[in-house]
C-alpha cells in the first residue's frame, strides 16, 4: 500500500512541477503586471481609498445580499487560512527565505488581478431564481467574452469545483487535524467530526449566515494572530533589518544549507513564494470575485478597491509576519516542516506559543472552509443548476475526514496542481476583459475627480 501511495505522490509532484512551471509563474506575474502597468499603478497609490471605502461598506450602498464588508470578510475568511501559518512554514522550509520575497511580489501585483477580478464580477453579476446575485469568472467569461467563450467559463467551473476540494477543503481540514494532534493529542477523526458539526451548521443558514459568522470572525482571529507575531518581533527588533536583508539576497542567489535546512536555488525560492503566495492570498485564481460579486454596491470599481485589499492584509501583512517569525527566530532552519515550524517559532519567544498556534489554525481552518464551500456550491451550481447545491453541501462535509486523515504531502501537491488549473481560465478572462476595467475604472474617478489617472 505503501508503494502505491509513494507512485502516486510521485506521479502529481511531476504534474505539479508542470502546471507550476515556468509559464505557470509568468503568467500569473505578468498578468498582474500588465493589469498593475494599465491601470497606472492605481491599486498602489489607493490603499488608503480602500479602507475608507470598506468603513463606509458595513452600510448597504446599492443592490447584492451581503455588505461589501462583509462580503471582503467572506473573501478573507477562505483567503486567511492554513496558507499563512502552514504555506509560508512550507515555502520558506522548501524555498529558502527568498521564498518571501516572491510571495512580495506576487502579492503586489496581485493587487491588480484581485482589483480587476472583482470589478468584473461585479460588472457582469446576475441574479438566479432563488433572488441570490451570482457572480465570478464563469459569468464574466459568459456575459464579457460571449458565446464563443462559453467553454472557457465550464472549465472555470469545473476546476472551481475541484479546486475547493482541495486548498478549501481537505489542506484545511488535515493541516488543523495535525496542529490539534500534536498539541493536545485530539484523534484526527474527533477533529473531523466537530468541524463538520461546526460547518454544516453554518451550511444551513446560506451565504448571509456565513457572512456574518465571517464579519465577526475574521477580524478577532487576524488580530490576536498579528498581536502574537509583533510581540516576538518587537523581542526580536534588532535582528529584522538582518531577516530583511536575507529575505532579498536569497531570492537572487538562492540559500545555502543551514541547520536542518538543505539548501534551496533562486528557481526553488520563485517557485514555491509565488505558489504558496497564490494559495494564500489567491489572486488570479477567480475565487474571490464570487464572493464579491453577492456584495451590496453601486460600483463595480467602488467593490474592487475593496477587493484589493484582502491581498494586500492575507500577504503583506498576515504573511509577513509570519515569515519574519520564521527567520529571527531561527525556526526556519530548524528541521521542522509545515505546521511545526510555525509552533516551534511561537512556542520559543511565547509561552504556549505551540498553542496558540494550534489554536489559530483551527480558526483559520475553519472560516476557509467556509469560504469555499460557498465558492465551490456557486461554481456546481454553475453547472448544474441549484438541484446540486443540497448534494454539494453533503459531500463537501463528507470531505473533512477524508482530508483529515490523509497524506500531508499527498493534500499539499494536489491543491497546488488544482490551483493552476483553476487560475488558467480566469487570467486569460483578465486579459481580455482589461480594456472593460480601464474604462470603469476611468469612468468611476473621473465622476470622483479624485484620481488623475490618464487613463
């Protein structure tokens, strides 16, 4: 039994290293890139629009069935998961620290995809039988592109519905069931079974239940983890400009061998920073626009300023921290992989630091699987109409176990190589869809007069 499994994992780590290669990588950047270069470096200088525009969305400003708030906190609830403990743990243990550097970039491009995606989603949404407004890659693709690209929007669909399977679900649901293990001894299966208790409760109330368990949610659980991470960094302030220093140096020259760690190349650090950047903050995977597609707005930009910034808090903030634990603490060389690299940083500055790690995770854990299970019932229903949304439900909850009990290797490299396939669609969809969100864009601040763009 052994064996099989080994030729299987071995068989999806070449799958993997060829949807993410070296066209996989540039074609994430660079449709980031020319986005951010057509768009004028609009979503950088507009940062701080953004945040007054996500104050002002607590209170409904046009039609959708979740605030716009809300509807970020839905987007971060699936986005600030397991990919900023476990991912970055697993990035730098693999890539080196100039893993994080690439998880920088791809962040900051990122902003643009995650800008450009939500505007679309927003532009092209409609509304079903049940009165829901749907939206996401699928609908811009249909109702942007046409007919003729109505094939592109099922592959979308389909890999969407794999796709939260794997990073939303079974990553999730084994990542918690190990931290709980090892912490406080808890049986993967006891762990499965509250969270599926948990979830399908959540489950039954629909997306506005699931919004307003993410509304209040999300924000607790990130700000006791950054209260947690700053502590050991402010303990530890005269070692970060060193940390900084060879987070960038190792993303060009790769890193040498230390500790328990084996060395990694430049092409390891690219590799694995903007593939686990991707899983972590998920720009251009076209996840996040269906959340924001059920927001309540008068403004397809109004809801992409807002979009952003969940790429902008997931890695630039909540990634960072953790990957500057990682490096002044030394963990990062230090044998340990994944979810135990994270709680042997904590747990060696702060007392019960393992735990509170666990802890985190298990939030984390279980808001992303909420997240997308509403991301993976839209693309089914896509499909298959709303008969399908009970059944997805039922076998959504059924995963948990499945991926608690699993082969952390075997969780990991499948949800990389669903990711790619999912974000394949919904980039070419952006590129051909940019014309559309230069001209929204240019329209909405010209009505502002608040933004000169030239656009």
């Amino acid at each position: 039994m052994e064996s099989a499994l080994e030729y299987l994992e071995h068989s999806l780590q070449t799958i993997q290293s060829l949807v993410w290669g070296e066209f996989m990588l540039v074609l994430i950047l660079g449709t980031g890139l020319f986005l951010m270069l057509r768009l004028k470096g609009m979503p950088l200088r507009n940062v701080g629009p953004g945040f007054r525009q996500l104050a002002r969305g607590r209170k409904p400003q046009g039609k959708g069935d979740i605030s716009s708030f809300n509807a970020l906190m839905t987007a971060l609830s699936a986005t600030i998961g397991t990919g900023n403990i476990v991912g970055v743990a697993t990035a730098i243990g693999i890539g080196g620290p100039g893993a994080l550097f690439w998880m920088w970039c791809s962040a900051l491009v990122g902003m643009a995809t995650k800008y450009a995606e939500a505007v679309c989603a927003v532009h092209y949404r409609e509304t079903d039988a049940q009165g829901r407004h749907v939206g996401g890659p699928m609908y811009y693709i249909k109702n942007g592109l046409g007919k003729r690209w109505a094939w592109l929007g099922v592959m979308f669909a389909v890999f969407g519905t794999l796709a939260g399977f794997g990073i939303g679900n079974t990553v999730q649901a084994n990542s918690v069931a190990d931290a709980l293990q090892g912490s406080f001894g808890l049986s993967p299966w006891i762990t499965s079974v509250v969270l599926m208790l948990l979830v399908g409760i959540v489950l039954i109330g629909g997306v506005r239940r699931l919004a307003n368990v993410a509304g209040k949610l999300v924000p607790f659980m990130a700000t006791a983890y950054l209260l947690a991470g700053f502590l050991i960094l402010l303990l530890h302030i005269p070692d970060i400009p060193a940390a900084v220093a060879l987070v960038v140096s190792s993303a060009f020259t790769g890193s040498a061998a230390q500790g328990g760690f084996a060395g990694a190349t430049v092409m390891m650090a690219i590799q694995f920073g903007v593939a686990r950047g991707v899983f972590s903050n998920e720009a251009g995977l076209g996840s996040a626009p269906i959340a924001h597609a059920a927001a309540k707005t008068d403004s397809p930009v109004r809801q992409g300023l807002i979009a952003m910034l969940g790429t902008f808090i997931d890695t630039l903030v909540v990634c960072t921290v953790t990957g500057l634990v990682l490096i002044v603490t030394g963990a990062w060389s230090g044998g340990a992989q994944g979810a135990s690299m994270s709680q042997e940083a904590f747990a060696g500055v702060i007392l019960y630091g393992d735990v509170l790690i666990s802890i985190c995770l298990a939030l984390f854990a279980f808001t992303t699987l909420l997240g997308w299970s509403y991301y993976g019932e839209r693309c089914a229903q896509y499909l298959m109409g709303e008969r399908v949304v009970v059944p997805f439900r039922v076998v959504w909850l059924l995963a948990i176990p499945v991926g608690a009990n699993m082969s952390l290797g075997l969780v990991w490299i499948s949800a990389d190589i669903l990711n790619g396939l999912m974000a394949l669609p919904n980039l070419i969809a952006l590129i051909c869809l940019s014309g559309v969100v230069v001209a929204l864009t240019r329209e909405y601040f010209t009505a502002e007069r608040s933004e000169p763009l030239g656009l």
